[in-house]
C-alpha cells in the first residue's frame, strides 16, 4: 500500500469505527452501490459520536484513497450526508460534521423519540426527577383533575447524538404516573408506552409554540448560554375518545431543532361559504 493510502487510512480511523472488523472496508460484489456504502459508514460514526459536531471530516483525496473508489463516488457520499444535514462544506477547507438540527413534523402526534429513531438519529433521554405532587391550577385544569388529585410530574433531558437537545416536564394523573416510574423512560416514548403497553389510544394533541430565555439551570442542563432563548412548547395529549392524559412543557434549544408542518390553502368557494 502506498504511504498516501497509508495517511489517508490512519486519518480516516483516527477515532474508533463502530466495529473493529474493517468497517472501513466496503463491499464491492455487493448490489448497493459504493456511495451508499461509503455514505453509511460515515453517517454510522456521526451518529455514535465517533466525529464530533464541528470537526473535520477526512478529505476527498484520503477517502478515494482509503476506500480506492473515484472522486465522484466520495462526492456522491458527501452530497447525501450533506443533503440529509449531517455535515457542511466550506469552499477551500473541506467537509465538517453539522450541529445536530432535527425537525419533527406537527401534522404527526408523536414521542420526540419515535420521531427522531424514524429519522435515524440516535436519541435517549436522563431521568432528572419523577415526584408526586399537587397541581397548579394551570395543570389542573390542562387535565381536567378533580379537587384535592394528584399528578406525577416527570423530567427528562432530551438527547440527539449525544447532545442534549430539550429539558421535557410532563405532568400525568399520578394513578398512570406510579407506573410510569417503573418505566425505562431513558429509552422508550411515553406515548409508545401508553398506547402499546397500557392500551390507551391517543387521538389528537393541543399545541402552543412561542419562546423563552433559559435561565442559570435550563442553560446548564442544554449546554446553551444563560439568556439564550430557547424554543418553549406547550403541549395537551388527549385520548382517542377526547380525555386529557399528559400536559408538556417542552423546552427546545433553538439551535438544534426545528418543527415542520404542510398547510394547505382552503379552496376559494369553500372560503366563501
């Protein structure tokens, strides 16, 4: 091997691959094309955190190197992550991994995990604190509680590819909360819980959307600068049958995450009517 295969190789493997196996080396008998391979390798080590955000991926010329393939198929590769947002180009510099920014889509009531694992990004959740406690008017009322009723108040910090990404604070009547605790709400979605193993179906969701700046605490846990605003949601669950079952607040590093939502224009005679 010659000592430019050599450099480009050790650039390449600077920080551990997946799979210790030769994750580097692609499949040419294969019927996916080498670009998708190429591509899935490095989208593989940007998602684990292998390339950190901001740093410098391995030039066109160490990979062609690397994976012997041509100069279009590198491109080809870097053109999908970048098209799917995982990296940016600076003319004359090279290709950097992207700040994660993910979008969820308001036209779908999900879990911001079963959303993002969707997209294929690597999400978890820290449990900061599970407690019962009275509610405020304004939960209670979001709920639809009776006097003297309890909630449990829940708080996750959000990761996406190992960054936190949104500080959640869900408030659920504390009969569903008690067995939330046993829950492994680092990993699993309390509306995939919810409907798969306590069978209560959702029906529709009720959303507020504005901004707010992060205080000494929030700014801490989303590794943002006090005084930053942050993306505020608030968010009622309902059941399929109409019932208010979780109260959200959601509070979103602006930097990092977006919503989508497709609107369309009411026709002109339905306008008129």
């Amino acid at each position: 091997m010659s000592k430019d295969a050599l450099a480009a190789r050790k650039s390449l493997t600077l920080v551990p691959a997946p799979e210790a196996d030769g994750a580097h080396r692609i499949k040419r008998s294969s019927p996916q094309p080498l670009y998708t391979q190429i591509k899935e390798m490095l989208r593989a080590r940007i998602l684990d955190g292998s390339y950190q955000p901001h740093q410098q991926m391995p030039s066109e010329s160490e990979m062609m190197a690397t994976f012997d393939v041509s100069r279009i198929t590198v491109r080809q590769a870097l053109n999908d992550l970048q098209n799917e947002g995982l990296i940016f180009r600076i003319h004359g510099k090279g290709s950097f991994v992207s700040k994660p920014k993910a979008f969820q889509d308001l036209g779908r009531l999900q879990g911001f995990g079963e959303a993002m694992r969707q997209m294929g990004y690597e999400t978890f959740a820290r449990v900061l604190a599970i407690k019962t406690v009275t509610p405020s008017p304004q939960v209670a009322e979001k709920l639809q509680l009776p006097k003297r009723a309890k909630v449990t108040e829940l708080q996750r910090l959000r990761f996406l590819n190992r960054e936190p990404i949104s500080l959640d604070v869900t408030y659920v009547p504390s009969s569903i909360g008690q067995r939330l605790a046993r829950e492994d709400l680092a990993a699993r979605d309390i509306f995939v819980i919810l409907e798969n193993d306590y069978g209560l179906a959702l029906g529709h969701a009720e959303l507020q959307i504005g901004s707010t700046l992060a205080d000494e605490t929030l700014a801490a846990q989303l590794k943002v600068d006090a005084g930053s605003p942050v993306l505020f949601i608030e968010r009622t669950t309902h059941t399929a049958d109409g019932a208010p079952i979780d109260y959200e607040h959601l509070y979103y590093r602006g930097d990092a995450f977006q919503y989508k939502v497709r609107v369309d224009r009411v026709p002109v005679a339905e306008r008129a009517s």
